[in-house]
C-alpha cells in the first residue's frame, strides 16, 4: 500500500490499485466499473451480472477509504463512462495490462503481485483474522458454493457481516501502511 501510494505516473493508474486493493473484485470488474454502478450515499458498488465471471449481479460495501477514492476521482474522470478511462479515448476503459504493469514499475515480479493477487491476499488475512465467517469472506470474493446442492439453496448474502468486513479491511489496510510508515522511520 506505501509502494502504491508512492506510485509515480497516472493518478487514476494509483487510485485503481487502491481501489483494487481495498475492494478485492478481479481486475477486469474495476477496469469496466461504471460511474452508474456506485450508489455513494448508500456505499455499494453494483457489479452487473454481464461484468461478472460466473454472470450472477455482485454488490460490493463500499468502505470509507473506497468512497475517498472514488470521489477523488469524480472530478478527473467523472465525464467518462468509465471510473478508470484510457488516456487516449475516455470512451474505453483502461488496457488489461495496466495494473499489472504498474506493479512492475513498482518493483514488483509476476511472481510476487498480480492485480488479481490481490484477491487472494485479501482472502488469507480476512481468514486468519477469525473476525468473520467464511461464507461472508466468500460471498464478498463472488464465489459460489462448491457444495451443489448447498449453492441450490443458500442464496444469503452476508449483507451486513459484508460491510463490518470491507470497512475493517480498509482501516486494516490504513494501519498496515501508517505502521510501515513508523517502521521507515524509525530505521532511518
């Protein structure tokens, strides 16, 4: 997150990373995030069903920090379709390879940080936090039950464990930084 935030280039590049990180979706859901998916006063995000991998609608809870974001951006791309638009033609959203590539810049290999590496990341902490239950962590990563006959009939949502979880994440995410930030400084 401190390398993110130090990321020298495009500041809707930097802001989707964050975005990314903070709300675990794969990386092509962000890349096609439309301004007419964020409901900002309710703090969701409504991922379409043609967005998504198994075409099932996806509601992420918005945290604070995401809604930072988001609203940072309003005034730089907030005339484009898109939340993260092409330099070159606001009528596209940004290439498949941007986040990764920006991660190169940051220093980081293929085998140490994907976008979608981020999912999995989110995932492990969120598990071995023991703060929320399994399913909600998997509801809001949009898997389907393995179980068949389970995935039959289990439609909750976790709604409400859903939004505690993303906003712990974010302020989770805010103190890991501020604590690298005091480990920097006190090595220095």
């Amino acid at each position: 997150m401190r390398a993110i935030n130090d990321l020298d280039g495009q500041l809707t590049t930097r802001s989707a990373l964050q975005l990314i990180a903070l709300t675990f979706v794969r990386p092509g859901e962000l890349r096609h995030a439309e301004w007419k998916e964020f409901d900002i006063p309710n703090a969701f995000w409504n991922i379409p069903a043609e967005k998504m991998k198994m075409s099932r609608p996806h509601k992420v809870p918005l945290s604070r920090q995401a809604i930072g974001i988001i609203e940072g951006l309003r005034p730089i791309t907030g005339g484009s379709r898109y939340l993260f638009p092409q330099i070159r033609s606001w009528h596209r959203p940004i290439s498949d390879g941007t986040l990764n590539a920006a991660l190169r810049r940051l220093g980081y290999s293929k085998a140490e940080m994907t976008a979608h590496g981020f999912r999995s990341t989110a995932s492990t902490l969120l598990n071995e936090s023991r703060k929320f239950s399994g399913d909600a962590i998997e509801r809001q990563l949009a898997h389907q039950d393995g179980d068949d006959t389970r995935a039959a009939y289990n439609f909750a949502e976790f709604w409400e464990e859903r939004v505690k979880l993303m906003q712990w994440w974010g302020d989770y995410l805010d103190e890991l930084r501020e604590l690298g930030q005091v480990a920097a400084a006190l090595r220095a």
